[in-house]
C-alpha cells in the first residue's frame, strides 16, 4: 500500500483528496498549519485509522524532514490561493508558494521521495492571447504575484526532477467549486447579498469571461492523470468545456439566495489587479485519460451556494 503525504490537507483541495484518497485505503499523512485551512473539513477523516494529521508550519517548522520518512508521493496542495491581496503583501506569495515549495523539495530529496504531485493555476498564462489556452502556449509577461510565485514553483519542481530524478504531475486549474469552498467570486457575493449595503458593488464591468470547475471532476481529474502520463514532468490543464460572465454567474447566485439587489458596476476590464478578463484552458490533454467535467458551471454555483447556506461561519 502506497503511503501518501499532503501538504494543506486542511483546506478546500487538500480535504477533499484526503477523503478520495482514504475511500481508496490509501495511508495518508496531513500536514496544515491550519491558517486558512479548517480543521472542521478533516472530522471524518480524523475516524480513519489510515491518517494521521501533523500541524506545522512548512515555512519555518523544525525536523520538517522528518515528516517525509518512508513516503511514497507528495501530494503539495499548501499556498497562498487568493490572487486578488498579493500586491498588498508582496512577500506573502513568495513564502507560501516559492519557498515552502523549495522547503518540500529540499525534504523529499533528503529522504529519497521521487514523486510530487502540485497545485498550480491558470493564472500562469497571464493575460493570454490564445483561447482555449493550450498547456504549450507562449507566457506573456505574469500580470499577479500569485500566477509569478506558481510559475516560479513550476520551474523549481522541473528542475528538481532533471537534477534529481523526479517525477512530477503539475496541475494548471482554474478556479473550483463546490463544497469546502472558502474563498472566491460566490463567497464574495454571496456575503455581499447578505450584508444590509443596498447595492452590489462588482468589481470590474461583469464582463470578464471565466470558467470553472466543480472539486469532484478536479480529483478524478488529477487522479486520473497521475495513472495515465508517466513523462518525468507533466503539466496538465485542469479546466472546463466552457465558461459564463461574471454577470451571469451573480444572476444565478441571486437566484438561488432570491436577492432583488442592484448591481453597481465598477466598468473597468480588470477587477483588480492581476485579474485576468479571461480564463479558458485547452483540456485536450487530460481528455486523452477519458476525463472529462461532468457538472456544469452553474450547476457548481449552485452546489457551492448550498454549501455556504449550511455553514455560516463562513460569513465571521
């Protein structure tokens, strides 16, 4: 039996591979600092005699090595996630992302672990001129300390596995839906709906075109992946087959939360900085796996309003 270590097993893509990973009788390790992660999302999985869950810090813990004792595969899901804060703080991507992603490296290498799985994003091809963006396309310049501090893990993995005889499975997502779902465009409005402003303030003119993908067509996907390519690096598009504005994604997060609000639009092509007006990833590559999305965008919207419908806490 493989024995698997995950990195941010707390958080949104973390927990749920834990527990897809657990139903296949998998040994698991869960590493989170529980910063952004929620211990909340590993109760079931804490009933496992398959997991064991260590708290610490990637960053800065002491003995980190020690924790990647007789693994067979990391599954590296720990980072910075939210594109939107990280020219407020432009060391925060740099130390979760870059260096914690060097940290693992370095421990791997140390106890002889060959195999890594990652969490990169979209947000890599900046602001691309080719739709939908294949996993070859031409880098424009990085447009988010976010998309700069993947692409920069991105390069130390591959050059770790030509230096040191690694594998790797890199996995490029768009954003994701779904339960355990903690930050995003739906949690934005949704706490906007229900804050007592009048309006609803959007950032950007609600053009910006993006697509998304629901959590469990995610898991299959990289698990399928890992199965199917068996190159010493492999980068996958991790996306869907198609896309909506953000416009009509707040009209179906109205719907659902029977909001008459008014929108107030901001009218600029950019939300923020280092907002990408649109997302679209080839996923010809994956599909060769026999993957392929099986919920719909909205239908994800609305599984992941149901959710923050049912955890409120989200909302402190």
């Amino acid at each position: 039996m493989k024995k698997i270590l995950i990195t941010g097993c707390a958080g949104f893509v973390g927990s749920t591979m834990l527990d897809f990973l657990l139903k296949k009788n998998f040994l698991v390790t869960g590493i989170d600092n529980l910063s952004t992660g929620k211990f909340s999302f590993l109760k079931e999985s804490m009933k496992n005699k398959n997991f064991s869950f260590i708290k610490a810090d990637l960053l800065s813990a002491k003995n980190l090595s020690s924790y990647f004792s007789n693994i067979d595969i990391v599954f590296h899901f720990s980072a910075n996630a939210d594109v939107r804060y990280g020219a407020t703080d432009v060391t925060k991507d740099l130390k979760q992302n870059v260096i914690v992603t060097s940290n693992i490296l370095e421990c791997m290498k140390k106890k002889n672990v060959k195999k890594i799985i990652f969490s990169s994003t979209g947000s890599v091809y900046g602001e691309a001129s080719q739709f939908p963006t294949p996993e070859n396309s031409f880098f424009p310049i990085q447009t988010s300390f976010y998309g700069a501090s993947k692409i920069s893990c991105e390069s130390l993995i591959s050059a770790y596995c030509e230096s040191f005889n690694f594998q790797s499975w890199i996995f490029r997502f768009v954003s994701l839906l779904g339960p355990r779902y903690t930050h995003g465009h739906v949690i934005d409005f949704y706490k906007k709906i229900k804050s007592k402003k009048k309006f609803i303030n959007i950032l950007g003119n609600g053009y910006q075109k993006k697509s998304y993908l629901h959590i469990n067509d995610c898991i299959e996907g990289i698990y399928k992946s890992i199965n199917f390519f068996k190159k010493r690096v492999n980068i996958i598009n991790l996306g869907n087959s198609e896309y909506i504005t953000v416009r009509e994604s707040l009209k179906k997060i109205k719907q659902l939360m029977y909001c008459k609000k008014k929108e107030y639009f901001q009218n600029t092509k950019k939300g923020w900085v280092g907002d990408n007006p649109f997302i679209f990833l080839d996923i010809k590559k994956i599909s060769k796996t026999g993957w392929k999305p099986k919920i719909k965008i909205l239908d994800g919207i609305t599984d992941t309003v149901n959710f923050l419908n049912c955890n409120q806490w989200i909302l402190k």
